[in-house]
C-alpha cells in the first residue's frame, strides 16, 4: 500500500505525529532536502529507517529537534556546543555531543557510538513533529544510491510502498548539508563544513571564550 501525500499544514502535521505516534514512517520536508523519520520511542523504527533506505545500518542517523532544551535532554552540552547551538540554532549546524548516560538510545541510532549528533532545523514541519513526538530520528529521503528525492511524486517513486505518510512542503529547498562539529573531544574537529562556513564556527567559538585550534582557509 503506497504512501499517502498530504500537505505540510496544520492538519497534515497532526496527522503525521499520529502516524509516528502508532510507529509509522513519514517523509518530511526540511531546510535542505526531505527527510524521512520515525518516533525515537518505536521498537525496532531506527532499523526501520535503514531498511527503507536499503542501506546497511553502519552510520549512525542525527536527531532533528524543537529546540535547544531538547538537546539538553538527550545529550551532554558542554561550552562549545551550547555556544554553537545557541548561535546557529535553528539552522545549518549539527552538533556531535555524547549521549547523557542516564538516556536510553536504541544502539542503531548511534552505531553503537557513544556519541548523538543533533540539529534543530530552520523549518516549521520538523520541528513541530519534534514538539509532538520528541526528538526524530531523520535520514534523507531516498534509497540509497539514488538522488535525493526533492519532491513528493519522487519520494512516492523511491520510497512510497515502504513509508506511511508524506507531509507535502512543495520543492525541496537544498542547498549545502549542514557543517557538522564534533564536540565530544578535548579537540574540537569539523567533521563536515556545509551551511556555516569554518570562519563563523570559529568566530563564535572565539565570541563565547572556547578555547580551539580551528584554522579557517
């Protein structure tokens, strides 16, 4: 049974948290490109999310968040990570803390690192399924090895008999992937420079006293 599109309103996102509320899959739109998510709580939804990409479970999958407080709940937010949060949040920077010891994380989420990268969106529809939900589990929407679907007629062609529900927000935004900053080490390290370019990550570590060895180009 294929996936059914409904629009990225009000209503549509009610529905979808229905949906991951009862363990269900649903493509999203986001900032860049379609995600596809499942609600953290749902036994076995992260293998889930593997299996509808088709792809062997051996990276882990960030969490797209409501926001900051959200972020403290899951993992340990210490200097640089607050600083950078608070600078870039909601936008295009993912930060990689370590897991709060007293959560319990499904082990696909992370690999079974001890580490959670986490982001808070610039789009309404993530982060209202977060408020909703909780904290998402989210990958792009497409089988691994295709294109990015940018649509919801593609996601229905790629992903449609193996998903619940899609939220229709129109042509995927795109742009660059979020700049990705490991925060979990003694030494910060840019794991993927993307949306914030390497000069402001160090600006804003250098604003909030951080000390770093980031050497922008």
């Amino acid at each position: 049974m294929s996936a059914r599109i409904v629009p990225d309103d009000a209503a549509g996102r009610a529905d979808a948290i229905e949906v991951l509320r009862a363990g269900g899959i649903v493509a999203l739109p986001t900032d860049t490109v379609y995600g596809v998510a499942v609600a953290l709580s749902t036994p076995g939804g992260v293998e889930n999310l593997f299996h509808v990409k088709r792809r062997p479970p051996d990276k882990g999958i960030m969490l797209l968040l409501d926001g900051g407080a959200q972020a403290a709940e899951i993992g340990e937010m210490g200097p640089a990570a607050t600083a950078l949060a608070t600078a870039c949040w909601p936008g295009g920077l993912t930060v990689v803390v370590p897991r709060r010891p007293d959560v319990t994380l499904p082990a696909a989420l992370t690999g079974g690192a001890p580490t959670i990268g986490l982001r808070v969106p610039d789009h309404d529809a993530p982060r209202a399924l977060a408020r909703g939900v909780g904290p998402l589990p989210t990958t792009s929407a497409n089988v691994s090895g295709l294109p990015e679907a940018r649509t919801a007629e593609e996601i229905l062609a790629q992903l449609g008999d193996a998903i619940d529900l899609i939220l229709d927000g129109g042509v995927a935004h795109g742009g660059p992937a979020s700049t990705v900053v490991d925060c979990t080490g003694d030494t910060l390290r840019v794991l993927r420079e993307g949306a914030v370019p390497l000069a402001r990550v160090a600006a804003i570590l250098d604003g909030a006293g951080v000390v770093h060895d980031l050497v922008p180009e």
